[in-house]
C-alpha cells in the first residue's frame, strides 16, 4: 500500500495540473463510463481489429488534463486494484482509463495460463487506449501515461521500448511515463 500511495503522489505532483482544486466525488468517477475501443493487434505483416472495453473515470472541469492508460493484471479488472486506480486518479485530476483486455476476448484470467491471451494484445490495447485518450477534447496528448499491475506492468515496460512499439505500428504513441507496479516475470 505505501508503494500505491508514493506512485500516487509522483502522478499527481507531476501530471495533474497545479491549478486543479479536489473535485467532488461525481458519478463518472465513482462508476466509470463504460466505452468501446478497437485494438489493431500484430498479425503477421498485418493487424486485425480487436473489440476490447474500457471504464472511463473523469472529473470533469476545464482545460485538458494528464490522463492514464491503466492495463488489467492477469487476474483481470478488479475493484480493489485498476478500478481503485482510476477512480484515484479522477478525484485528484487526471483521467483514468481503465482498459479491459480480456472480458471481451472471452477470458477470465490468466494468472494461471499465460498463453490464453498473448502479451502484445495488452501492449496493444495501451496504445488504443492512448489513441482514444488523445482524441479527447479534455485530455492533453503530451501527458498521457501507462500504468498497469502484473501483466499489466509488463506492457507499461513494453510500451517504452521503440522497437516494439514500431512493431505494433504506434511509432506516433509516445506515453510521458511508464508506471509499471509489480510486473510479471519477464
């Protein structure tokens, strides 16, 4: 828990922007908003489209915000850890995004199987939740970071690296940080 709460002073002391008072806790940060994104995953010499979910937590207010990229873990979207960041993240300014990568590929968890979901479908999933994170009129693409836990913290870790992220085809994708909070083995 100390580690959560030095990462979440780190991202606040340097993303959220100084001017932002603490917003009252309102009902997209409390629920989230639930969102479709599209991943364009490495296949072969190609990429395919893959429907994937994602809660959205925002404060609202004026200006463009730093945001999150927050990557499930191998056991999935969990309330107490990415659906905590993300709602975290909202009641101190930023927008936290919340990608799903494993309900809507029909898997529960790989904690136990690593080979029900390959890794650069999460690294993957990132830079979609980056793409629709920069699109947004309230997030300000210069400050959009990754963050993930477990598996989730190895594509915060790949994500960094140029040469993957040319091989997933998000050359244009360039995350302000990578937070990876206990990474799988690698």
């Amino acid at each position: 828990m100390l580690a959560h709460l030095a990462v979440t002073v780190v991202l606040v002391l340097l993303w959220a922007p100084p001017s932002v008072a603490q917003p009252a806790i309102l009902v997209s940060i409390e629920k989230g908003i639930q969102v479709g994104l599209t991943s364009q995953v490495p296949n072969g010499k190609s990429f395919r489209a893959e429907p994937i979910t994602a809660t959205l937590f925002t404060p609202g207010g004026p200006g463009r915000m730093a945001a999150a990229v927050i990557i499930n873990s191998s056991g999935g979207v969990q309330p107490h850890t990415e659906l905590f960041w993300g709602r975290l993240l909202a009641t101190h300014g930023m927008v936290g995004l919340v990608v799903d990568s494993f309900t809507a590929r029909n898997v529960g968890r790989t904690s136990d199987d690593q080979t029900r979901m390959a890794q650069y479908q999460s690294d993957a999933d990132a830079v979609a939740g980056f793409r629709w994170l920069a699109a947004r009129p309230d997030v300000d693409p210069g400050r959009i970071v990754v963050m993930g836990m477990s598996k989730g913290g190895n594509t915060a870790l790949n994500d960094a690296l140029p040469g993957h992220m040319a091989w997933l085809g998000a050359e244009d994708v360039i995350f302000a940080a990578h937070v990876a909070l206990t990474p799988g083995g690698l």
